[in-house]
C-alpha cells in the first residue's frame, strides 16, 4: 500500500474510523483522478498525495462524527468534493447532494462519482442562493455542510433555508473564527442556533480547525436566501 494510504488508516483511526481495504482503493483512486484533472481545471492548490490525504480527506473526515447514516446531507460550495464524497466513500447508506456554481468542478465530480462506483448522490450546477428557493430543495435536508465558502454570517443565510427543523449546519472554518461575533443577528433571522463550537488539531500535524454546529430551531422567513450576490456584499 502506499505510504499516503497508510498514513490516511492512522490518522482515520484518531478520528475513530476504521477504513476498509475496498475504501482506501477508492481515496487512491480519487487523487489520482484529482491530480489529473487539477492540470486541466483549477480544483485545488493542494496536489502532493500526502497533502491531499491530510488537508483534505481528513479534514472532511473530522466531522462524521455529528452526521447519522441515513442522513439526507447537501454540501454547497463543493469545489472538488469536500467534505461529502469522502464522508460518502465512509458511510455509502448517507443521501448526498454536491451543489457547486462551476459547471467544470461538476463535471469532474460526474466522472469521479462514476469511477469510485457511488450510489445515492448526485450534483447540482446552481449558485447557492438561486437553489435555496427552490422548492425541491429547501428544508427538505437533515444536514448541510460547507468548507471554506464564506465568512460565518453569510454562510448561515446560504445554508440555513436547506435544513429540516433539527437539522445541522456543520460549518467547517480555520483557526480563526472571530467572524462568530458578528452573526448573532443572522442566527436569530435564519432560524438558527450554535449548537457546539469544536476546536481541532488535524491528527499528526499542527493544523488547527474550528467546527462550528448550529441546529435549526425554527423556519427560515421566505424571503431568505436573497438574490445572488447580495448576502455577501449585503451580509445581515
């Protein structure tokens, strides 16, 4: 087995997941896949495998411990796939939606999907904010996750229209989270309420996370999310 390989069974062991031979064939199979298509499209400045094995398939790993398995999951601003298909390689029974704006990162999900032989999840070419109001979609979800997208009161806009009552934001955010004092308006308008803030050291590294969980305690108002474009340039 490759070194990489081995180092991402350590490290999912830390994290309490035992990864089986078949799911680490398939991680392999996703790199490669990433670092050829990354020299045709811009997926990641992250290339070397043992680089992609920690910033990010255990980065995206670090959160299945809030997730169920039968849970129905949306994961907006994708990019190349993090956190759901790793999380969907863990736990193949989960539900899973891939929502990115880039029509070329969707295409190289499609194939990947197709090569590592996924079931139940599908992807959706859509700006956040046009999709939110869309019928089919909002409040239909158990969880919704997001990694690197946008500051933490806009992401909750973006996210919190997708969610059930009781449903989780994951919000997946660096070292960093002093952007937390400015959302308490936003948290009350969206229907939200933080939950658990984790603070996290990536296994075997020095990389510091932040893990913040809101649970949706009431419905959020119709007119929410606004057009796109304006929560970012406009956040509440």
């Amino acid at each position: 087995m490759e070194n990489y390989l081995e180092e991402l069974k350590r490290c999912a062991q830390k994290l309490d997941i035992d990864l089986e031979d078949h799911q680490l064939n398939k991680f392999n199979e996703y790199i490669k896949l990433l670092v050829e298509w990354n020299e045709k499209i811009n997926l990641t400045a992250i290339t070397e495998p043992n680089d992609i094995v920690l910033k990010h398939f255990v980065d995206s790993l670090t959160i299945l411990k809030y997730i169920k398995e039968n849970d129905k999951l949306i994961d907006i601003g994708t990019g190349a796939g993090f956190p759901g298909i790793p999380l969907k390689i863990v736990k193949p029974e989960m539900n899973i939606y891939l929502v990115d704006s880039l029509n070329k990162r969707i295409n190289f999900l499609n194939i990947l999907i197709q090569r590592l032989s996924l079931n139940s999840i599908n992807t959706i070419h859509s700006r956040i904010e046009d999709l939110g109001k869309d019928k089919k979609y909002r409040e239909k979800f158990d969880v919704v996750t997001s990694r690197a997208v946008a500051n933490f009161n806009i992401l909750l806009e973006y996210m919190l229209p997708f969610l059930k009552i009781g449903g989780l934001c994951i919000c997946m955010k660096g070292s960093n989270i002093e952007e937390l004092e400015k959302s308490s308006k936003a948290l009350e308008i969206m229907g939200g309420s933080i939950e658990k803030i984790e603070k996290i050291r990536l296994p075997n590294s020095d990389i510091k996370r932040n893990i913040i969980i809101v649970k949706k305690i009431k419905n959020t108002p119709a007119q929410y999310p606004r057009k796109a474009g304006i929560p970012s340039k406009n956040p509440i």
